[in-house]
C-alpha cells in the first residue's frame, strides 16, 4: 500500500439532510461522511433516493434542511459551478457528454475550472491562450492514456458504444483533477468485461491520484469488492452504515433487499 | 439562359442575406438548445437603434457602435431578468418567453428611436456592375456582392470561434447538455450573455444589411421570418446549413418568381405574382415531410 492510499480524515460531512420536492420525501434526516482517500460506496433499492443524495453533494438539488461540511467549510446549499471550482467532479446514471463533440472535445471541457486565460485573447487564439491550450492537452493526453482509449479520440461521442462512453465520461471528470470523484452508477449497462476493467481503472483512480470517490452502484459484487465503507438507503431514509462486512449482515439491510415473510 | 443565371445568382446572393438571420437563430439554438423567436425582432430593433442614434446627431460608424453596445447590454439584460430564471426549464417554456420578449422589443424599439421608416446608407449602391454586365450580359448588383462577402467573413470568424477556443468548446457543451456542463463548471449565465451578445451582433449585422436595402421598417421582422425555411431546410444547430439552407431559399424563390407564374396563367388564367412571399414557406413544408432533421441537422435516434 503506498501512502495514498492511507484513509485520512473525515473531508465531506453530510447533516442531516432532508429534501423534499413538493409533497413527496426524497431524502430524510440523513447524515454520513467521506474520508480522504477513501471509496465511499452509497447503496439501496431503486427510488431510494441515492441519485438525490448525489445531487445534493453536487449542488444541483438544495436540500430543505441539514448542513454540508466540505474542507471545513459548511454550506446549506451551493451551485453546481462552484462545487466543480472546488474539485468535485461526476458523472451521471445517464450518461451526460457532449453526445456531437470529440471525444477529446469532451475530455478538453474537464479543464475548463483550470483555464484562465480571458475571454478575448481566448476567441483571438493569442499567445498565452493557445500555450494555455496546449498544456490543457498534456493533461487530457494522460488521462486518455491512463483511461486507454486513444484509439478513440477523434470519434464524437454518439458513435461510441455505451460501455466506451461511460469511460469517456469518467475520462472527463478525471481532467478536472479533482480531489473528490462522484459516480452514479458507473457500471450499469455493462457486461462482465466491461464492468472489470471499470473497476480496475476506479481503483487504479483512487490508488494513483489519491482521489477521494464516492460511488452509487448496483452490482452487490463490485460494491462489496472495492467500497471502503457503504452507506445503505432505503425510502429515502439510512438504514445501514459501515464496512461491506457489517452492512451485510445488518438485518435491516437485508430486510430492505429482501423483502420480509408476512 | 443568361436570363436564369442573373436570376440565380441575385437569388443567391439575397439568400445569403436570409443566411445572416439564421446564423442569429442557430447561435443561440445551439448555444442554449432555445428557438429565439425574437431573433427577427432583434434585427428590427438594432437598426433602429442605428438610425434612431443618427437621428440624435451621432455619425454613422459611431451609431453602429452604439447600437452594438445597446445589443449586447440587451443580450445581457435578457440573460439576466429572463433566462436565468427558467435554467432547466423544458425548452417550450423558453420559447415562450422568447415570443414575449419579441412584442417587448417590437415595443421598446420604436419607442425609443421612432417608428417612421429611415434608410441606413451604407454608401454601396444597389445597382450591376457594369464590367460584369458588358462581358458576360449578367447584371450582379455591387450591394449583393458587398453583403455576401460581409457575410462569408463572419460566418468564418463564427465558425473558428466556435471550433477552436474555449469560450467555443464550452458554447456547444452548453447547448449539448445543461447539467453535464454545470457539472464541470462551465458558468452557465457567462456563457448564455456571451450568446447572446454574439446573436445580437449578428442581428445588427443583419439590421445594416437590411435596412440599407428596404429601410428600417417595421416589415424587417417579416422578413427575417424567411430564416424559418431556410432554418427548416439547414438543420437547427448548424452553421453551414443555415448558409446552404439560404441560398437554396433565396435562389427557388427567385426562379419561382419568375418561372411559375407564366405556366399557371396557361393553366389556371388568373394572375400568380408575389410567388416568393409564400414560396420558401411550401418549400420548406414540403422538405419536412422528407427529412426532417434538415441538410446538416442532428438525426435524432431515441431509445425507445
């Protein structure tokens, strides 16, 4: 294990957070927290609201109540350009690149929290601006590489397969170099190969960069593999919390997975 | 024949002008994924503020400055009390209160700078050259020729804009996906105002155009309505189909004008002038019910 990958202190603390969207509950009183470093896996039936617990990290939702302690700093809500700003970046349960650009077009938007050159010397294609763009590049070129797929990067990215574009998309999170990786569902849709090599390049994430991932996911297997630690949620309430052993033989978890003998 | 091609060819260049409304249209379709019904208003009212700012005396270069500035404070204005409000909205929503923003400016436009009809002198003169007619016998008049090369600089200025910067790479991730770009930390709100202000300047470009042609009128908000077939036959999103789309529009417009009358009045007897008012429209009807999408428009393949 190299330092790394040493678990560190508590970064993300979410308190008790409710959001509800007219009448209907999504979230309720729900608070856990994410430690540098580590894989933070967010599980439950479907409709359980682990998408909206998402979404209330990223700012695009603004919860009722409860607080988020990020770095120290507290925050009720946030918009979702500031939340990027401060090294949070994801991808979606429905895939969301630029379906008629590139996928280096793609993957070179991942940059742009860390572009500065102004808006004018930018439309002019100055000096500082296109060397701006060419160490842009360097960066997009490694995580090409790092993601393997160089093959593709001319391609836009509505021709690609479903399995090659969920990596795009984690390809465009990652040149954001962001200190906190948010993934919905990063492997649904995919078959067994696919979902392997996911998992390799998730861990390999975590491991070389040091990124701190907080990750929705279906498959019980790849969960229970690579999660550090598993929040459990189930009607838009926890109901588990801990280790993937712990979480497992939690009965209320089982129960909600089950379904309980009447 | 010589005849057809001086028909052609006015028919071309004019279409070009039909282009110019369009790239305002397509801009800001593919920049916010919002059909901009004021995008014709819009021309309207930044050649009136060109001539209502000559009529207080200013010059001409420094009217259409002002009227720049005035478009672009319009674009951010309009960013600001109206779009920002409806992010995430369905796009029928923005379309609506882009057919609320036309009246406004329909309104706020003579209001501010009179409604009698002016004319914009651009000092080009609308009449053939005179080297072309002697040697070839095709009358090409020297203003077309000035807007269409006018028009081909900026749609290539456009074009690298959109292609090759930043500022354009995070327009068309805009257009493509809200959420994914806010994601990333694009600002929406810059990127819709500079939108907006890119579609304003093209709208004055339009206006100085126009307007030197038939006078600032009321009648140019109609006649920016010509973009909708050129838009219908070039695809919604992109920029060389807004130009294709006019010159096919400006050119079948013009033939129409001059070849259907005749062979219906052998018809039908009757008179069968002013064909180009309606033509482009059934044109373009026509080219719906076989390709939807448009020239260079985006098919659409939905899961089902």
């Amino acid at each position: 294990m190299t330092d790394k990958r040493q678990i560190g202190d508590v970064i993300l603390d979410l308190q008790n957070i409710s959001l509800a969207f007219g009448g209907v509950k999504a979230l309720t009183d729900i608070s856990f927290d994410v430690r540098q470093h580590e894989i933070r896996a967010i599980i439950g039936p479907n409709g359980a609201g682990k998408s909206s617990m998402l979404n209330v990290i990223n700012g695009v939702y603004h919860p009722q109540q409860g607080g988020i302690v990020f770095h120290g700093e507290t925050r009720r809500q946030m918009n979702p350009t500031k939340v990027a700003r401060q090294g949070i970046a994801r991808t979606f349960q429905n895939i969301a690149l630029f379906k008629g650009m590139t996928v280096l077009d793609n993957i070179m938007t991942g940059r742009n929290t860390k572009m500065r050159s102004g808006f004018l010397a930018n439309a002019l294609w100055w000096g500082p601006a296109r060397n701006e763009e060419i160490a842009h590049r360097k960066v997009v070129e490694e995580v090409i590489d790092f993601l393997e797929i160089q093959h593709i990067r001319k391609v836009p990215v509505g021709r690609l397969a479903y399995g090659l574009q969920k990596r795009v998309e984690l390809a465009r999170a990652l040149a954001a170099e962001p200190s906190m990786l948010l993934l919905d569902e990063p492997m649904a849709g995919m078959n067994v190969e696919e979902k392997q090599d996911m998992c390799r390049f998730i861990l390999d994430v975590n491991d070389q960069f040091g990124t701190t991932i907080v990750l929705i996911e279906h498959d019980m297997g790849v969960v229970m593999d690579i999660s550090d630690r598993v929040v459990v949620l189930d009607y838009g309430k926890k109901i588990g919390d801990g280790t993937p052993d712990e979480v497992m033989n939690n009965p209320e978890v089982i129960k909600a997975y089950l379904g309980t003998t009447h | 024949m010589q005849f057809f091609f001086e028909v052609a060819i006015s028919g071309l260049l004019s279409g070009l002008m039909y282009s110019l409304v369009a790239l305002g249209f397509v801009l800001i379709y593919k920049a916010s994924g919002v059909f901009n019904f004021a995008q014709g208003a819009m021309v309207y009212f930044a050649a009136l503020a060109v001539v209502g700012l000559m009529d207080k005396g200013l010059p001409m270069w420094a009217a259409i400055i002002g009227s720049f500035l005035v478009m672009v404070v319009l674009g951010l204005a309009t960013e600001r009390f109206v779009l920002r409000k409806l992010v995430n909205q369905p796009e029928i929503t923005l379309f609506m209160a882009t057919i609320g923003l036309t009246f406004f400016l329909e309104g706020l436009g003579p209001m501010l700078f009179g409604n009698e009809i002016r004319p914009i002198d651009l000092g080009i003169v609308d009449e053939p050259i005179m080297s072309i007619m002697d040697s070839v016998g095709i009358g090409i008049s020297k203003f077309d020729l000035f807007a269409s090369g006018t028009i081909i600089v900026l749609v290539i200025l456009l074009a690298v804009f959109f292609q090759k910067t930043k500022v354009g790479r995070a327009l068309r991730a805009v257009a493509d996906d809200h959420q994914a770009a806010l994601s990333l930390g694009i600002p929406l709100q810059h990127i819709w105002a500079i939108v907006w202000g890119l579609a304003g300047f093209v709208a004055l470009v339009a206006g100085l155009l126009w307007g030197s042609r038939n006078g600032v009128q009321f009648a140019l908000t109609m006649t920016a309505l010509k973009a909708l077939p050129v838009l219908i036959l070039g695809g919604f999103t992109s920029i060389p189909g807004a130009i294709v789309g006019g010159l096919i529009i400006g050119a079948s417009e013009k033939l129409a004008e001059i070849y259907i009358p005749p062979v219906m009045q052998d018809w039908f007897g009757g008179n069968f002038g002013g064909i180009e008012g309606w033509f482009p429209y059934v044109f373009a009807l026509l080219f719906l019910l076989v390709r939807p999408e448009g020239l260079f428009g985006e098919k659409h393949i939905d899961r089902v």
